[in-house]
C-alpha cells in the first residue's frame, strides 16, 4: 500500500520540477544559447562566447530574448537563426536528410578502421607460413605452389633469416 503512495508522490514531485523549469525564460534561454553557436567566429556556443566586447553575442542573444518573448517555439527559433546566420549557427547538426551523415560518418569510419585493422591483423598472421608444429598452413602451402621458383626462394630465404621457422635449420 505504502509503494503506490511513494510512487505518487515521485511523480507529483517531477512534474513539478520540470513544470518549474519550463516557466523560467532564463532557464529556456540558457538551453537555446547552449544550443547555438557565436557567429564571430569563435566556436564557441552562444551562451559561452567570452571575447571582450564581441558585437555579435551581445546582438545574437538580444534577438533570442526577444524571439523568447514574442512566444516563438524552439523549432521556429532555430529556423530563424538558421535562415539569417546559415546552418552553422546550429551547435549540433540536424538529425534529417544529408546533415544526418555528420552524425553517423564518425561512428561508421570508426567501424571501418576498425574492420581493416582486424582484416590485416589476420592477413599479417596468416603470411608466417609456419605453424607452431613446424609445418605451413594448407591455405599457404597452396600459395607457396602458385608461386614461381625465385619468389618461393625470396620467402624461404627471408623466413630463415628472420626465424619464423622456429629455428628448424640444419646449419644454425
């Protein structure tokens, strides 16, 4: 009994928080100048833009507190930024259509390097030719009969004088 009573309360106490939060213009425009950037050319977000008399924050945030006032929504704000200043003034990029690929490019060149490294890892392992026996691998020894005599000499000559025959010659 007492669970539903507890569970009431937490969201009665939510909704208020978040209630209060959307009625303060300064925590609204906290969030919109923390999701713009400066257009002087800092890089920095709106609201954090520090240069010393910097014209174009000072003029910037005057038009989102005055866009706040007239009651425009967050989506018309952004929309009349970005039709005066240009889509760089968005501090995150779009989740739509061709700005959708500033999001996922970095995830999908991760992906790929990550996949060649592990393709040429294998491939690497997979050129020592000897096994830990003594013997090559099937798929190498049917490589090594493609080959013709002087390139099968080269490989031979290089496995002794690296080693990789695990020390399997007559001589040394």
């Amino acid at each position: 009994m007492r669970l539903p009573k507890i569970l009431e309360a937490a969201v009665l106490a939510a909704a208020i928080c978040f209630s209060v939060g959307a009625a303060n213009p300064n925590g609204r425009l906290y969030d919109l100048d923390h999701r713009l950037m400066c257009t002087c050319g800092c890089a920095q977000l709106l609201g954090e833009c520090n240069h010393v008399g910097c014209t174009s924050s000072t003029q910037e945030l005057a038009e989102l507190r005055a866009n706040i006032d007239k009651g425009m929504s967050d989506q018309q704000i952004f929309d009349a930024f970005v039709a005066k200043y240009g889509a760089a003034v968005l501090a995150a990029p779009p989740t739509k259509g061709f700005d959708l690929v500033a999001w996922i490019a970095p995830f999908a060149v991760f992906a790929a390097a990550l996949a060649g490294t592990i393709l040429l890892v294998r491939r690497w392992s997979g050129l020592r030719g000897v096994s830990t026996g003594g013997t090559q691998h099937p798929a190498q020894a049917g490589e090594e009969a493609l080959l013709d005599p002087a390139e099968r000499e080269r490989r031979e000559r290089i496995r002794r004088e690296t080693g990789l025959d695990d020390g399997i010659e007559g001589g040394h």
